[in-house]
C-alpha cells in the first residue's frame, strides 16, 4: 500500500493530520488553514503515497487538503459553501466535474502495439514490444479523477469561503515570509552540497539528480517536487517580502527591509531563468507600477492563458524567436525551451484525433511507436498535459476556473466607486497572475496557489456586493468594513465553534478578526447553548 520511502516518510503522512488538528486548535481558522495547506507542501515527502483500493491515494497533496476541509465541517457542524457565486465560475466546476466522465466514454476502447498488416491480415509481433497495451478507460477512472481533482481544488475552495478578507490576505503574505525564512538555510545548504535533505530524511531523491546540477553547482530541491517548483516558492516569498516592507509601520520597515533582501537574494541562487524575469520584472512593477496596472497584468495573463493552445496551433506563438532570444542568455537553456516546445507539438498533433475529449489516463495522449509502444515525448506543461488528457472542455474547465480570481477582481476594480486595491490585494494578484503564467511551460500548480486564487475570488465577490450596494443605495457605505477585513457593525468576531471542553476549539481572534464571513452565503446563526463558525 506504501509507494515508496522509509518509515519516517510514512510516519509524517500519517501524523500530518494530528498536526492539523493542532494547529486548528492554538490558531485562528484563518492561520491554521494557511499552514495546513503550506506547511505540508514545505515538509512532507514526495512521491510516497498511501493507497488504499477504490479511493485515491494519500499523499502530500490529498491528506492536508481533506484533512483541513474534514476539520473545518467538523468545527462548523455543516458543510460550508463552496461553490462560487458567479453563474459562469459555477457553470465551469460543473464542467469540470463531468467532464472526466466524457472522457472516459470516449476512451472505452484499449490501444494496442506491435500489430503490422500483411496483405489484409492484421499480424501481431511481440517480439519488439516495449510498452504493453493502454487499457480502455472504465467508470472507475472517471470517479478517480473526478475525486482526484476536486481533491486538488479544495484549497481553492476553502479559502474562496474563509480567507476572502484584505486581512486573510495579509496573513496570507505573512505566511509566505515566515515559510520563506525557514526555508532560506536548506535552501543555502542544497546550493553548497546538492539536493541531499530529502534523501537523509525520508531515504530517497524525490527527482533525477541530473536535473539539480545548473550553472557550475547545484539548484535546490528541498522537500518540494522540483529546483523549479523551489525557484517559484522563492520568487513567491519575496514578491511577499516586498509587500509587507511597503506596508510596514515605520518602526518595523528596516527590518523588513533585512528579511525582504534575504528572501530576494535566494531568487538567484535557485538557479531558474523564469523565476529570475518573473522577479526582475514583478518586483519593480509591486513598487512603482499603481494597482490598476497589476489588475489588468492579471487580466492578461487569462486571456493569453486561456488563448495560448488555439495560438499555439496555429503557429502565432514566435517559438523560433523565443528560442534564439533565450540562446543569447543561456544555450543550454534555449536547448531545453527548443525540446518542450518540440515535445509539445508531437503530443498537440496527437490530440487533434480526440481534440474535444482528450485520451484519458494511463498515458494514452503520448504519442507512441505503434509496433514497440515506446514514447520518448517528455511534457512539462500543464496545458499541454491537461488538453492531452481531458481535451479543449477540460482544458477550458480547469484553467477558466484559474483564471477566474484575475479576471474578476480586475472587473470589480475598474468599476465607478470602486475602492482603492490594496498593495496586500494586488502583491498576491501578481503572485497568482505568475503561477498562472508559468503552467504554460511547467507544471506548477500546487494547493498553495489554489489557495491564493480562491481567497481572490473571494475578495472580488465582495468587492462585487458591496459595489452592487453601493449602486442601488446611493450614499449607504456601511458594507466598506467588508473589503478592509474588519467586523461589520452588528456582526459578532469570530467565534469559538463549540461550547467550551469541547473537541476542538479555535482560538477567538484579538483584534480586527481576520476572516470576514461571506455575508450572503453565511446568516448569522446564534444559540445559547452552541456558537457555530457559521
């Protein structure tokens, strides 16, 4: 049931729950959900998985994101409001969900190799086989990837609901500062002596170790999937480092100015052409660049996100141009560019035959030998990979839904009356915006910038009800505490979620709770014997 690792992996799967629980216990809701979802990501191991039959597996990924939603029902009493309040945000979770069914009827039959016609005979030869025969997809697949990908999306989802406030967001920022100190030292320690930490913890290198050796030494690995994944986290912390330093009281931006250079200066070290233009080019747009710019940056990034594979088929993306201007910064990396996009266009001619539906699992969108089975296409995009799979409805469904936090709270702020954009606000649009930006050559979306893009979402469907109020009761700004992330009048502070000895118990928030309900979906619900989060 184990895939692989020693024991201490399988032990930190396992009480990574008790750890949740804890944490959900000593902090507010809001901080606890942030370091149930980013904390795993930092510290648990890769690829180890726990499976049990009929249910996806238990991994770094699956066990904080059920484990913190298990929680927060818990604690509620009942299930939260998931789903979005946009009519076309819903309409795409609705797609998303059925469309690995769709697949799958599109996929029933199994592809097999080594068959050569002779004459009219069809003349099988095992012989030079590689790969065996792909299956047939069967309802099983469908009900596992659709579990599998509503798994992923919690995050999304719980923080859309919990972390929607400018305060949630703030906290958010903070998290990103304090994980990316704790991990600066690994970090420094992988550079010197290679990606070594995870093998010496949980007994194996999460990755080919070729892959760590970059420019005359070595890019960090950590306990994360990839160097690259590790340059983006430290892209990610520092553009927070920027933003809390913009906002800090005078008294405590010197030393934000410390932690910032040292959160910028690991940009570098790890060794990624993308992180480094992502800084070069994000962090001065943070400083000096208003909100509305970042706003519509974030806009950009969806429409070329969402346009990009009907640009790449016909041949509007300057592949060759891209190519000979990233030769004049680095050849080797220009080689590696110039075999994505060729790998890209051999799997993309592949999905023409299925170009709505896609091929499935089991690694049927490949393009492979038809006598030996062998593939030697290597796909890093999750564009390509999720078109290759779930063709142009999943593809649409899954990256609209991304997308969604860019594109709505950019049309909520370029409304009349809309309140200013908060540096907090727009900092973490132009986090997202990148994350978003990097799944055309990469694959990393991870559950911490699902939750990023959900608790934007949430901040622009506020923003959207209290504009609509303000627009059909002129003059009426009683709904403005909303966006700021302070207590409306009339509303209690967050509150305990079970009477006192109960099983699990939150911390009420001090001062100016960070989570602000979402009014329209959360009434307020108060009885003597009980208080409820809800």
């Amino acid at each position: 049931m184990v895939n692989i690792g020693n024991s201490l992996a399988v032990g930190m799967l396992l009480a990574w729950p008790l750890v949740i629980v804890l944490m959900f216990r000593v902090m507010t809701l809001e901080r606890a959900l942030i370091w149930s979802i980013l904390g795993g990501y930092m510290l648990l191991p890769q690829v180890t998985e726990i499976n049990f039959p009929g249910i996806p597996a238990f991994n770094k990924t699956s066990l904080p994101n059920l484990t913190a939603f298990v929680v927060i029902v818990v604690m509620a009493g009942r299930l939260p409001h998931l789903l979005p309040r946009s009519l076309i945000a819903r309409a795409l979770v609705l797609l998303l969900a059925l469309s690995p069914a769709m697949t799958v009827l599109n996929n029933l039959d199994s592809i097999r190799f080594g068959l050569q016609s002779v004459g009219g005979l069809q003349v099988y030869d095992p012989s030079r086989l590689v790969q065996g025969d792909l299956p047939g997809l069967r309802a099983y697949d469908s009900a596992s990837e659709l579990a599998r990908q509503l798994i992923m999306l919690m995050p999304f989802f719980l923080a859309r609901h919990y972390l929607r406030s400018e305060a949630a967001i703030t906290e958010i920022l903070r998290a990103l500062v304090v994980a990316g100190l704790i991990y600066a030292l690994p970090m420094v320690f992988e550079v010197r002596f290679s990606p070594q930490l995870h093998t010496w913890v949980y007994g194996f290198i999460q990755h080919d170790f070729i892959q760590a050796i970059r420019a005359g030494g070595f890019r960090p690995f950590v306990f994360m999937p990839h160097g690259l994944w590790v340059a983006f986290f430290a892209f990610m912390t520092a553009m927070a480092g920027v933003a809390l330093t913009m906002t800090a009281k005078p008294g405590k931006r010197r030393q934000m100015v410390v932690v910032t250079l040292i959160l910028v200066a690991l940009v570098p070290l790890c060794k990624s052409l993308g992180a480094i233009v992502f800084a070069l080019a994000l962090i001065p747009a943070l400083l000096f660049l208003p909100a509305r710019v970042h706003l519509l940056f974030g806009l950009l990034v969806s429409v070329l996100v969402l346009a990009y594979p009907m640009m790449r088929g016909a041949g509007l993306i300057p592949t060759a141009q891209i190519v000979e201007r990233v030769e004049r910064i680095s050849e080797e990396r220009s080689q590696s560019l110039q075999y994505r996009f060729d790998n890209e266009d051999r799997v993309f001619e592949h999905v023409r035959e299925k170009p709505v539906l896609g091929w499935g699992s089991w690694g049927r969108f490949m393009p492979r030998d038809p006598m030996t089975g062998e593939t030697r296409v290597v796909v890093d995009g999750l564009w390509i990979i999720t078109i290759g799979q779930f063709g142009w409805l999943g593809y649409l469904a899954l990256f609209g839904l991304l997308v969604m936090p860019l594109m709505s709270i950019w049309w909520q702020g370029r409304r009349a009356q809309a309140p200013p954009i908060p540096i907090s606000v727009s900092a973490l649009v132009l986090i997202y915006a990148a994350n978003v930006l990097d799944l055309l050559p990469n694959a990393t979306l991870v559950p911490f910038s699902l939750l990023i893009g959900g608790a934007l979402l949430g901040y622009a469907e506020d923003l959207r009800r209290v504009l609509d109020a303000r627009q059909s009761q002129p003059g009426v700004r009683g709904h403005d505490n909303v966006i700021l992330g302070k207590a409306a009048a009339g509303r209690p502070p967050l509150a305990q979620p079970w009477a006192p000895g109960g099983l699990l118990n939150v911390r009420r928030a001090r001062a100016n709770p960070p989570h602000q309900p979402d009014q329209p979906d959360q009434p307020d619900r108060q009885s003597p014997g009980r208080r409820t989060l809800l």
